[in-house]
C-alpha cells in the first residue's frame, strides 16, 4: 500500500510518538518528559512551526499521543468520529505549503498554532486518507509479548507482524530457543 508521502510520513510520527512511552520498547521511560527526546522526536520527524518547550506544551503533547493512541485501536467508526471532532475542534482548513525542503504537502493548522493542535490535525488528516483507503488494518499493534509498540504496515502484502527489526529478532529468537528445548 502506498499513501502520499506526506500521509506515510505522519503515520510514522504517529507510531514514534506512540512509542515514547515507557511500555514501548525503546527506553523504558516517557521520552516526552526529558526536553532532548522531546525536542529530537520532533527535530527528526521535521516538525516546523511554533515550539513552546514549557511544561504546559508537553502535557498537551502527551494528551494528544494518548488520545491518538486510542484512536489507533479504533473500528472505523469511532476512527471516523474521532477525526471529524479533531478536524472541528481546531476549525482546521487544510492548504498546501512548502517548507524545509519538503515539496507540497498539506496543512490544516496555522504554524503559530499549539504544537499538540498541530500533531493531533496532521494525524487526523492522514488518518482520513487510511479511512479513505479503506485500510485501518494497516495500524497494527506490535505482536511481541513484551512490547506495547505501535506500527504502521507499509509493506507490499500487509504482513509485518513488530513494531522493529529489534522485536521480530527477539521474539525469533525466543521460538528458536523454545523448539530447541
């Protein structure tokens, strides 16, 4: 399956946001609350726009990856509601921009708008091109039994099963010591 770049690239912000949480398996602690994880997170994923960097800012920040965690395990329905509400409450109007050598792209939200009204509009405007597209399988929940990671399944035949190569690895190991017995 393949979405527009820029809706790809927003999932994979979704799933890394997601996954700053201390069950998921990078760290083990909430790297939104340290200032260098948070500032990276949104450096690498080329967040532009206003950035307060206060304390209020990443408490909406981690508001807004829970509430986009939820809508991850959402049926299609309640995907669909829960866009519309993101979409309404921030009066979003969608227009094309160019910025950091990113080619057009869509934005609903103005640059000086909150940082987590910015991350919640951007992933609702991707989600709606998953709906759309009629693939909401696509958000899958990684399947080894120690990690609550998330993932967007890009690939080909729909048939990635972990959230990284770290994971799969990991769990192949396990079933390879296990038949080993």
């Amino acid at each position: 399956m393949q979405f527009t770049p820029d809706t790809e690239m927003c999932l994979g912000f979704l799933a890394a946001l997601a996954d700053t949480v201390p069950e998921a398996p990078a760290s083990g602690t909430d790297e939104l609350h340290d200032p260098f994880w948070f500032t990276k997170l949104f450096d690498d994923w080329r967040y532009s726009g206003r950035r307060d960097g206060d304390a209020r800012e990443v408490a909406e920040v981690k508001a807004a990856r829970t509430r986009l965690t939820e809508l991850w395990h959402l049926d299609e329905r309640g995907v669909v509601e829960a866009v519309n509400q993101i979409l309404a409450d921030s009066a979003a109007v969608p227009h094309l921009v160019r910025h950091d050598g990113l080619d057009w792209h869509i934005h609903a939200t103005s640059s000086d708008a909150p940082l987590a009204q910015r991350v919640l509009v951007e992933a609702a405007m991707a989600l709606v091109d998953v709906v759309r597209a009629d693939e909401l399988g696509r958000l899958r929940d990684c399947e080894a039994d120690d990690c609550a990671g998330i993932f967007v399944d890009l690939s080909r035949n729909a048939s990635k099963r972990y959230c990284s190569a770290r994971c799969g690895n990991r769990m192949n190991v396990r079933a390879f010591r296990e038949r080993q017995g």
